[in-house]
C-alpha cells in the first residue's frame, strides 16, 4: 500500500530534550515536506527536499533540522524543542516537484513541556 | 515570497445546499493550486487540483476555478452532504528552483442535516 509513515504518532517531552520525528514514504516519491498546524494558522511549511541531499527552507525553519541522506526517507530533527513547537506535524511528499499532489502521513501531535 | 488568503474560515450550510471557498494568491508565477479536505483527526487529502493553464475543472460535485488575473480561485461543492463537513484548506506553488507551497489557514465546513 502507497503511503506516508511517521513516527511517533504523539510524544510528550521537555524543553531542551532533543527529539527526532520520523518520516518515510514508499512511493519512490522524490519531493518530501513538513509542515506544522496551528489551530488558525493552517498548514506551514518547515522544510521541503527536491532530492537526496537537496533540502530547503520553508516558512517557519527556525529551531527545526531536516536530512535527506535517502529518498525514502525525512526525518525532521528538533535539536532543542521549546513550548511553541508544540504542534501537530505533518510529513507529506509528491512524486517530482511541489507543483504536484502531495501525500500526507497521519501526523505526529508533540507536546513540549 | 507567496502569500494566500483563505475565506471564510466557518461557513456553515443546509444539506443540498451549495458551499463555496474563496482563495487569493499573491505571487503571479504561483501556477499549482490544490484543495485538501481534512477530516477530524485525519490527514489532508487531495480532493482537487488545477493548473494555471485551466480556467476550471469538475469532478462530480465539486469544481474549481482560477483566475490569473485576479489572482484568485475557489472550490464549489454542489448537493452539500453531511459527509461533506470537513476543514478546507487551498495552496498554491510554483515551478522552478525554489519549490516552497503555501497554504491558506483553511475553511470549516459544517452541512446541516
């Protein structure tokens, strides 16, 4: 079955805790994105990739990471998680480019206390 | 960089009513335009999609259609059923080097029975 996978699902965790939230797709898609929502505010895009080891920046980067060492895979790296990165992330790709349909994983809901 | 407004953000309308969401875009090169349709607790799904080289597209009940000029586009659902209820949310890119998509901060439909 085609789909986005991340885990974990939910995560509870304190300021400073650093935290890796995981995202792969079996698709052989080659563009692969996250994105945070905000009650009010949406879907905003952190980071997008276009391909192995081609990732860039979206429109709320700050105090995220991102890798893209495989096409599979993209994980979305929080080196030192604050308060207000308590979200609910998605993990979305599309076969080549953003101008596609994008796929979505189920999210992943943290809470940093 | 782009810039997309979305309303209304609540639209409430009688079962087989029609229901219409209205997006604005900012950036003339945008020429991606999909609708996501969030369930509660769900992920996005595509639902619909058009090009800018389109001025409207239809599937089954629902439809799209884009403006260039004004910059806007809007979803139209025909026969509304409850299983119609559901967040909206419309986006927009663009080709080229820098692939960023943009999301209006999404419509909550409510079909009343």
């Amino acid at each position: 079955e085609a789909q986005v996978t991340q885990n974990p699902r939910y995560l509870i965790t304190v300021t400073g805790k650093k935290l890796t939230v995981t995202c792969s797709q079996n698709m052989n898609h080659e563009y692969m994105s996250w994105y945070r929502q905000d009650p009010g505010l949406g879907l905003r895009q952190i980071y997008y990739s276009m391909n192995v080891e081609v990732t860039d920046k979206g429109d709320v980067p700050e105090g995220y990471k991102v890798s893209r060492k495989e096409k599979r895979n993209f994980p979305l790296i929080l080196e030192s998680p604050s308060p207000n990165q308590t979200s609910l992330y998605f993990c979305a790709s599309s076969l080549r480019t953003g101008v596609q349909p994008q796929h979505f994983g189920d999210g992943t809901r943290l809470s940093i206390l | 960089g782009e810039n997309v407004e979305q309303h209304p953000s609540t639209l409430s309308v009688q079962e087989g009513d029609s229901a219409v969401i209205k997006c604005t875009y900012s950036d003339s090169a945008s020429n991606y335009f999909p609708w996501y349709k969030q369930e509660l607790g769900k992920r996005p799904q595509l639902i619909i999609d058009i090009r800018s080289n389109v001025g409207e597209k239809k599937d089954q009940r629902i439809a799209v259609t884009l403006n260039k000029t004004a910059k806007h586009f809007s979803l139209h659902i025909t026969e509304t059923q409850p299983e119609d209820s559901a967040v909206y949310f419309c986006a927009a890119s663009r080709p080229g080097g820098y692939q960023k998509v943009t999301f209006g901060t999404g419509t909550k439909l409510q079909v009343i029975p």
